[in-house]
C-alpha cells in the first residue's frame, strides 16, 4: 500500500491531465453520488430521458429536476416530466408531466401534439419563466418557446407564439439552418 500522495490540481503535474480538445481540460470539481439516484429511469414509450435540468427554487430552496422525454431513437419527443426535492436531494417526488405539446397550438398539426422538451427556468418578478424546445410531430418545423407560472410546478401558460422557428430563419450558407 502507497503513502504517496499527489495533489493533481498542481499545474507541475499538468502532463498528467485529461485534455481533449472536443471534452475540454480537466475540473477539479468533486462530484459525489447521492443515495437517492437515479431520479428518473426511462420507460416505454419514453426509454431516453434526457437533458434535465436541475433548478433551486430561490422562494421555497426546493430542488426541480425538469427532465425530457424522448423515445429510442429521439423521435417523436414528448413532454417535460418534474420531479422535486424537498430534503436536499435525499428523496425526489414525481410531479408528473409539466408541459407538453398541443394539436391545437403552434406545436401541433390539429390532430397530434409537437413535443416539448429541453426546458430551462428561471424565477423574476415574481414569476417563474420557463424557456423550452418545441417541434412539430413530423420534424417539420421547430425552435424556442416560452411559457410562464406563479410555481415552479406550474400550471405553465404557454405564449400563443413561439419565440424562434426554424421556418422563420434564413439558410446559412444557402442550406444550413
């Protein structure tokens, strides 16, 4: 058994790093699995639940984690799931779906709903504000929408317009979007 010890945050021992130019330098951050993971498991028909997004209500001091639903395969995404912590992390309860698409709004097609995915929140003037991924259900047309809520829980009122399509933007390059 060593008694060695090294302390890798020292630039001299820098050669011993993981550097990659895509993932980036190395973080000293010190990251520790809590008992209470997973939060969620996936399950048919959402088996990929990604892009959570973890929030600290700064009224109640909460924790929210908004995960995504997506199907194998990432198509057609659904909606935005909630879950929340009341003990710091300990425990998460399921809230159920916050936000999800309409065949009736911007989202839709008149019969099925887009998905909703990819949320981001944030809380001012008394409001929580949420900023999310909307698509249409064929994968025609997508962007950033906005909805609001007096809880981090929502009901969220979604606007009646999103804030960007792709539908509205010009190619780059005569092709890009």
């Amino acid at each position: 058994r060593s008694t060695l010890s090294f302390d890798l945050a020292d630039p001299r021992y820098r050669a011993w790093w993981s550097s990659h130019p895509a993932v980036g330098d190395a973080s000293f951050d010190s990251f520790e699995r809590l008992p209470a993971n997973p939060i969620h498991v996936g399950s048919p028909p959402y088996e990929w639940p990604v892009n959570g997004f973890l929030y600290r209500d700064p009224v109640s001091g909460h924790l929210y984690a908004y995960v995504s639903e997506y199907p194998r395969g990432y198509w057609p995404p659904g909606g935005i799931l909630l879950y929340v912590s009341r003990d710091e992390g300990r425990s998460w309860q399921r809230l159920g779906v916050v936000l999800q698409g309409s065949p009736d709004a911007f989202d839709g097609d008149g019969v099925r709903p887009g998905g909703t995915v990819d949320a981001s929140l944030w809380y001012a003037d008394g409001k929580y504000h949420l900023l999310y991924g909307w698509c249409k259900p064929d994968n025609s047309d997508g962007g950033l929408a906005y909805a609001w809520s007096t809880h981090p829980e929502g009901p969220f009122t979604r606007a009646m317009e999103p804030v960007h399509a792709e539908s509205r933007q010009a190619f780059l390059l005569g092709r890009y979007k």
